[in-house]
C-alpha cells in the first residue's frame, strides 16, 4: 500500500465546506501548516547539534473567521468533540487535540501579544501514527490562525519557538525545536538545515531526480518515552564526564582519546551522536553538491549508528532499512525519528518511486507478517496563510 498525491488536496476543501455549513458564511481566512519528514540527524537536537528535515505535502488546515467575542471556537473533523476557550485566559481539560490550541494562545499572550479570538473548523491530512509529526502542524497552524485574527506579523522563527513553549511547557512534552521550526520556515522543494543552539537556517535544494519516500514498519513506540529519557540523561552524563556542556562541543577525536573515562554504554551514545552531528552537516553538504550517493550512504551510515550505537532500532526496522537500502532504486534508507517503531525513510530515485514503494512494502510483508504503507513526500511550503 502506498500513496502519494491521492492523499493531498482534499483536506482544504473538508475545512472550508464544514465552516460554511456550521456558520452559514464563508471563512475569512484558511491557514495550513505542514508535518515533516526528518532526513538526517536523529537524537542530535538535544544535544545543540544539527537536524536536517524537509516538511511534506500533508498537514494540518484551519478555516476560521474572527470571533465576535473574546472565545475561541473551534470544531475538528479528525477527533470528537469541539474546544471553547477565552483567547487571552486558557485553562486545561477537554480533548487532547484542543491543548495544543490552548497552548500557542497561552504561550502567545506570555510574550506579551494581544491575542484575539476566533471560530473555525480543524482538519488534517497528516498520516496518523506514522510519525510525520501532526502535533507540530497543529501548532503552527493554530500560531498562523490567532497571527491572522490578531494582526501579527509572521516571523517563522519566533512563532516556532513559542509553538514549542505550548508544546514543553502547556501540554507538556518535551519535544525539541526541530518539528515546529520546519513546519513554520520551511521552503518548497527544499530541505532545512538547523542549527539546534544558534538557531540558524540553511535552505538546501533536493535532488530533482531524487524522491523521498516514509515507510511505516506497522510498529508503534511503545518504549520510546522512558528509552528517550535514559538516552537523553546518558548523552547529559557523557557530557557532564568529558567537561562539555552538550555533546555538540565534543569532537570525534577528542571522544576516541577520553573513550575510557565513559562507561561503555555511555561512550556508543556519545559516539552516535558526535557523528551523527557529523554526518548531518557532510549530508547538507552533498546535497549543496547534488551528490545524492553520498547523500544515501550517509543514510545507511546513520542507521547503522543508531542501531548499533544508540541501540534505539528494533528488528523491523532493521529488516525494513535492509530492504530499502538493498533496492536498485534506492540512494540510501535509516530509520527515522526516536526509534522503537515507527518509519523508515529512503531517498530514491524519482522515476522508480512507485515501484520501489511495491517491491519494498511487498518484501517486508512477506517477511514480517506485518502491513506496511508508504508515503512519496514532496519538499513543502511551511506554515501559509490563504485569504479567501
């Protein structure tokens, strides 16, 4: 099973037909925000380094129109239910979907914003559950929505960075900058490059005969949060033990030579993410180059990391990049995202995209017992406003 466009086009519609129906108008604006895909540079985030995503075609739409009050209504077509909230004073409870909406209000009127309120209609064409990260489209989308209502300029980075607050800090996960700021700043056709300390940018072009494609190995993270937690505080003591404030300050050199002032379990975490910051700034490289073999062998080069190193892949996974890498069509394949489950992406060549979809999807079936989709990703605007 795989899909490509079929699955674009049709979420926009969905939002501004519901709107109409629910207020008997048209709404004044429709916002969209995008998921992402990340290319290179797992686990690197957290320790100041280097991530290297690209968002995808599928995201998160809001059709809204400003409130005739100071409350925020708003309907989802994915979930139950509805939220209602005062924009400038937010509380918990209701459903789920409805704190990251709360969150960017709270975090929004923190900075000082006058945040006005609105009433829309929420839908999205994200995959769910493959990682593709609609939690971040949902915040920018939402950040895009109250800029829109609230006559606030739109400055990708800042808004980034305050959908992140919501996330840490309103609804509680703590997630890194790197799924906000590439819903919010990336450019079509293009993968982003970020610094996670400095916050600096860096646009990068793919390959025009290159097509990315996601996998879902059909394997959910069950172990993911408090695996995360001991990896995290692994690479904070490997730091802490080599006199460094993150890992990102820790050269490959300097990790061989003090390898025995680290327990071992410690020194392969450091050793993943030393070279992982590594290798996601040689592949920013290649793809500045165009060079997409490079790009694709330090994809394997990645997975073989965390597989061997950070110890955050599973058997699936490893079967799934196994089978990707090994097809005559594709550049280079790693598991993508913080591991136990989840997806796998590949870098493949444009006119084989489809096939390779089949041949891979229908190995790893066989193999695996298990029912995986694709996704064919193409390289997204970030987070847009449509006036209507």
């Amino acid at each position: 099973m795989h899909k490509g466009t079929e699955l674009q086009g049709g979420a926009r519609e969905r939002v501004v037909q519901a709107f109409a129906e629910q207020y008997g108008v048209q709404p004044a604006f429709v916002v969209r925000a995008p998921g992402r895909v990340n290319l290179i540079g797992e686990h690197t985030d957290y320790n100041d380094g280097f991530v290297l995503p690209m968002a995808i075609q599928w995201g998160v739409w809001i059709a809204l129109n400003p409130s005739p009050d100071e409350r925020v209504v708003a309907r989802s077509l994915d979930f139950e239910g509805s939220v209602e909230f005062p924009a400038r004073r937010p509380e918990h409870g209701g459903p789920g979907w409805g704190e990251y909406l709360k969150g960017v209000a709270w975090a929004l009127a923190d900075a000082g914003h006058r945040v006005a309120a609105w009433r829309g209609v929420v839908g999205g064409d994200v995959p769910f559950g493959a990682g593709l990260s609609s939690s971040a489209a949902l915040e920018m989308a939402a950040a895009r929505a109250f800029a829109a209502v609230s006559a606030l300029e739109w400055h990708p980075s800042p808004m980034a960075l305050l959908a992140q607050k919501a996330e840490n800090d309103w609804v509680g996960v703590r997630c890194g900058i790197m799924d906000q700021m590439v819903s919010a700043a990336a450019r079509e056709g293009q993968a982003l490059l970020i610094d996670c300390r400095t916050l600096e940018l860096r646009h990068l072009p793919l390959p025009a005969g290159a097509r990315v494609v996601v996998i879902d190995s059909a394997t959910r993270r069950g172990l993911v949060d408090s695996a995360y937690n001991e990896r995290r505080e692994q690479c904070e003591e490997a730091a802490r033990r080599l006199g460094r404030s993150t890992l990102r300050d820790v050269s490959r050199r300097e990790l061989e030579e003090r390898a025995a002032e680290l327990p071992a379990a410690t020194m392969r975490r450091a050793r993943h993410v030393v070279t992982e910051i590594e290798r996601t700034l040689q592949a920013a490289d290649a793809l500045s180059q165009g060079d997409v073999g490079r790009f694709g062998g330090l994809m394997g080069a990645s997975h073989a990391s965390l597989r061997d190193d950070f110890e955050v892949t599973t058997r699936e996974l490893d079967l799934l990049a196994d089978l990707a890498g090994a097809d005559p069509s594709c550049h280079g394949a790693r598991m993508t995202g913080a591991g136990f489950g989840g997806c796998v992406v590949a870098l493949v060549r444009a006119e084989g995209a489809d096939d390779f979809a089949t041949r891979v999807c229908r190995a790893y079936r066989n193999l695996s017992g298990l029912q995986p989709a694709a996704y064919i990703c193409d390289a997204a605007e970030g987070a847009q406003l449509i006036r209507l």
